[in-house]
C-alpha cells in the first residue's frame, strides 16, 4: 500500500484541490467556508434551467466538484475524505449558490450518512417553498440483495453516467419531473461492479490493519475500504470474467438488476479507482469490451474511459454497464443523445470549450447569502406560552431519563444515546427560556428555529433524523395554512406528523421492528392521526418502546454492540425510550 502523500494535513488538501476547479475551469466559483464548488452567476446559462446540486465525501474526484459546469452540474457539496457534507452546506448551495425558480435536483450517492444529510437539506428546500426532488444513485452489485438488506446498492463509478444524463437533461430545458424520472429510469437499467488489489490510504492516518494479500485481488471493494463479495486469487481473464458474471448474470437472483435482449444498446463506463496506471487502464479496457463481445455478444455503443469517481490512490478499477432506451426522456432527447452532449466540467471526457476562456472574468464572486433561520410566516398560530408549557415539560421529561437512556444505551449501543438527547433537549430549553427576537404565534416559525438548534447541537445519526423530520414538520404544517389565521389543533399536529414520518421514510429505511426510535414514533404518530387522542398516542408510542425488547436490531449501531443473549425480553430501544419518555411527558402537560 502506498502511504506516501504530498499533503499531510487533508483538509488543506480537500480546500487546494476545490480552489484549483476554478483555475482549471474558469466558468466556476467556490464558497470556500461552505466547501461548494458551483457555477458562476455571471457564465452563460440557459433560463429557467433546473439546477442538479450533489455531492458527497472527498477523495472520489473528480467526483463530485468534477462534474460542475455547462451541460452537467450546477453545484457540488464537498466533505471531508470519505464523509458526507454537512446538510447546512447543502441547503446554503440549493438556496443561495445556483437558480431555484425551477426547480433542483438533489442527487448524492447511496451511503447512509449521505442520504441523511442531503435528505434533510432537501426537507429544508421543501419547507423554504422551493420545489426540490431527492435521488439517491445506487449501481453497485458488489454485495447482494441479502448483505445489503434495506440500504440498498451502493453508488460507484455508474453515478458519472447518472450525472451526466441528468445534467444534459437539464441543460436541453427537461423540466424537474423530468430529470428526476430519468435518474429513476437511468438508475434502474445501470449496474457497476469494482475489483481492487489493496485497500485505500487517506493522507494523515495510518496504515490500516487489513489488507488484500501480494497474490489476491477482492472483488466488489467499496470505495471506502468497504469489502467486496469475495477475495480470491484469478488472473485478469478470470477476473473479468466473474465481474461481468455478477453484472449480467440474470439467474443469479442476488444480484440481477438488469435484464438483456439481443436488440439492447449499452454504454461501457471503464473507471479508475485511482492509482492503475492509463497504460494497464487501456489494457483492461481491451479485455472486458473482448469478454462482452465473445461471451455475451454485447457491443457497446460508446466505450468511456477514464478516472470519474475514484478511491483516492485506490489501486483498482470499475466496470459500469448501461442499457440505454431509445424513447424521448424529455425536451425531445434520448439518453444516448445525453450521453453525447456536451459538457465543460473537469470530469467529464470532453475539454472545456474556446468560448468559456474567451468569455473569462476574473472579478471574484460576492457571495450572498440569505438567512436559512427565516422563511415566510404562516397564519398558523399558537400562543407560544402553551409552547413554553407543553414542550417544556417533554423535555425535562427527556432530561430527567437520561441516566435509563444512557445505561440501556451502554448495554446494547455505543453509550451515547442518552447524552446526545439530553444536549439537544437543554438546548431547545434555553431557546424556548431566552428566545432572541422573542418567540411568536407563528408555530411554523418557532418549528424552524427549533430545527435550526437541533441541527447545531445534535449530531450523529439520531440528530439527522431528528433534524429530517422536524423540517418536514415544518413544511407539513405550513401546507395546511389556509391563508387566514387558524389554530394550530391536534388534528393539523396528527396531519403533519404523518407527513414528517412518510417524509423521513425516503431517508431511512427503518420500519417499526426494526428496533429504532421509529418503533415509538410510528405508533404515536399513526394513533395520533386515528383517534385524535394525545394520551393515546403517548401509549401507543410506550407500547411500541416495550415491545423492542424482545426485538433483534436490524438497524443502528446496535447491530454490532452487545450480546442479545444479555439484553433480550430486558432492555427496550435507547432511542425508542428516550422519545417516548418526551412524548409522554409532552401530552402529559398539555
């Protein structure tokens, strides 16, 4: 493994390589603070043009601020090396750096952290009144349906073409429906699979523990030291050959994401990993257009090759496969039209036009941001002294289980459960003690500044979710505004919290039995939307928390921690206690 770097300091690295976008292509602008690279308002653009904002961990360049320029991305949210932007950094690029009057598309890759904190940037758009659709890019077949369960395929190199079809959609004047349609399509008939000969080394840490031996090769590594389906020791005609097998296998139910007739066009994406050199690129290139060809009778229409979304020094490559329609996807083109169109983005294979260096200003950018604690006020009202009251009492009541959060939380989870809750709930005390300007009767505005504090304050996973459904809280309430005054009652409360827990359903795969905070929710929420009963709704909630004793987590960081043979049938679930114990509490005082 090569430990070696130039730069021993990665987040100097992650800011240099961001700052040199806007050298090499000088149609870009990037807000340092927030780390987003997007295209400068003063380039040529078209009008009304939806705006395609993604993202993600460094260390995969060009992916993702590669890929921003005419004809591909508005904006990309950089990450520290292998971390997912924060959703702040998100929502500051949707709003304030790239158009939003028609629309945008959020459209990361399919890693938890990731989802969460775009999701959450997304309910944030939504509830700021802009039109805005989340996609999730997933072609990895690396591991199977069974391993990856509710998570789904991860995204690999296939997210370049993903990017590029949507990009080009965007730039021919394809409306939002449209473009978000088309990731779908695209995604569905797209499969990726990776093999590497050694893990990755970030510049800064030490060398990790494991590594892939002199003489194997594993095949489906992630791209983050992630493993694959298997290490074995093949040469290159029995490696290719098991690649393609898991890509177009289609009796192999585990991984048959695609299916093929005689009749179907493919693209051939050959991706670098990051530190094969071009000269064995292009060979294996050779050997796996040969293998499709003889073994499959597949001739891609088009054969690119390259480094788009790479392992920082990642010694191994990606084959992606896309199955192209030949129907109209939108403003009069076809996805292998998308495919050719062109693009001035660093990443993509086509070079940055003459035009763009003549219509070059050097003046910077004056950045202007808009304040993301306001939005437009509702006529959705409540006296912020029952405010005060009720969710005063919710959060001492989450305050005082602290100590029964945190103990059950050693016992079956990493021990931080407890203190993170009780922060977040001291925090949102002193909010509702010292508000500054005052709190008003506008609960959709006292919604939001609430979120603002739990975004600041609660981080982590639990802090994620809490932030995602607080802001589709928000947007839930505000869609029942009517235009006249009107008070906020437990039947507008039932209404958007059934919006808020279908809302955080597109980022979280958890389901009650999964042994999740969702097991206390979902019973308070849907109880709540029946019977318009509170109290009910508190029961449901400690029901729903009781029965996750006798449950096997399948989500969480319980999955790894603890022995079920120590805690089954005795400890509930940390996070499914603590809101329950602020759900009760809540309707106790109201």
């Amino acid at each position: 493994m090569q430990t070696k770097h130039f730069f021993s300091d990665p987040n100097q690295l992650v800011l240099a390589a961001l700052h040199s976008l806007t050298l090499t292509n000088p149609s870009l602008a990037l807000d340092s603070h927030n780390k987003i690279v997007f295209r400068r308002p003063d380039a040529p653009r078209r009008a009304k043009k939806v705006s395609v904002v993604t993202g993600g961990g460094s260390g995969h360049e060009p992916a993702f601020a590669g890929f921003v320029g005419h004809g591909l991305c508005d904006a990309a949210v950089a990450g520290t090396i292998f971390a997912s932007p924060a959703a702040e950094q998100i929502s500051r690029a949707c709003i304030d750096r790239v158009p939003n009057d028609s629309g945008v598309l959020i459209i990361p890759n399919n890693y938890t952290g990731d989802v969460l904190h775009f999701g959450m940037a997304t309910e944030k758009c939504r509830a700021a009144g802009i039109k805005t659709e989340f996609f999730a890019m997933n072609d990895d077949v690396g591991v199977g349906r069974k391993k990856s369960g509710k998570v789904g395929r991860r995204g690999i190199g296939g997210a370049a073409l993903l990017l590029k079809l949507t990009g080009a959609l965007a730039e021919a004047g394809g409306t939002l429906d449209e473009v978000y349609a088309l990731a779908q399509f695209a995604n569905d008939n797209l499969v990726s699979i990776g093999a590497s000969l050694e893990h990755v080394h970030v510049p800064g840490r030490g060398a990790p523990e494991d590594h892939v031996a002199q003489d194997e090769v594993e095949i489906g590594m992630g791209i983050h030291n992630e493993p694959g389906s298997h290490r074995t020791k093949v040469d290159l005609v029995e490696l290719v050959s098991t690649m393609l097998r898991q890509l177009l296998d289609e009796s192999d139910k585990d991984r048959a994401y695609i299916t093929r007739t005689p009749q179907d066009k493919f693209v051939l994406l050959i991706n670098n990993l990051g530190g094969v050199s071009p000269l064995e690129l292009s060979g294996l290139t050779y050997e796996v257009y040969r293998q499709l060809e003889a073994n499959y009778q597949i001739k891609p229409v088009r054969v690119i090759q390259g480094s788009f979304l790479t392992s920082l020094n990642g010694l191994g490559f990606s084959v992606s496969l896309l199955k192209l329609s030949d129907k109209d996807v939108g403003a009069g083109q076809t996805m292998l039209q998308l495919i050719d169109a062109p693009a001035e983005a660093i990443g993509w294979s086509v070079p940055i036009n003459p035009s763009t260096w003549e219509n070059r200003i050097d003046t910077p950018v004056q950045l202007k941001d808009s304040n993301l604690d306001e939005s437009q006020p509702s006529n959705m009202k409540l006296d912020p002294s029952v405010v005060k009251k009720v969710l005063g009492a919710g959060l001492q009541a989450v305050i005082k289980a602290e100590p029964e959060v945190t103990r059950f939380d050693t016992l079956v989870g990493d021990g931080d459960c407890g203190i993170g809750l009780k922060r977040g709930a001291e925090a949102i005390q002193a909010l509702l003690d010292n508000p500054s300007p005052p709190l008003t009767d506008d609960i959709v505005s006292t919604v939001n500044r609430i979120v603002n504090v739990v975004e600041e304050v609660m981080d982590g996973t639990s802090g994620a979710i809490y932030a995602i459904f607080l802001n589709a809280l928000a947007h839930g309430l505000r869609d029942q505004d009517t235009g006249s005054p009107q008070q906020a009652t437990t039947e507008v409360w039932a209404k958007a919290i059934k919006h808020s827990i279908t809302s955080l359903g597109r980022y979280t795969p958890a389901k009650p039995g999964d042994r999740t905070l969702i097991d206390a929710l979902v019973p308070f929420g849907e109880t709540l939307f029946a019977k318009h009963d509170p109290k009910a709704a508190a029961a449901a909630a400690q029901q729903g928390t009781e029965s996750t004793k006798s449950m096997k987590a399948s989500l969480g960081r319980s999955v790894y921690v603890g022995s079920e043979g120590d805690w089954i049938g005795k400890i509930p679930d940390p996070g499914a206690y603590g809101l329950s114990e602020f759900l009760t509490g809540l309707v106790n005082a109201a």
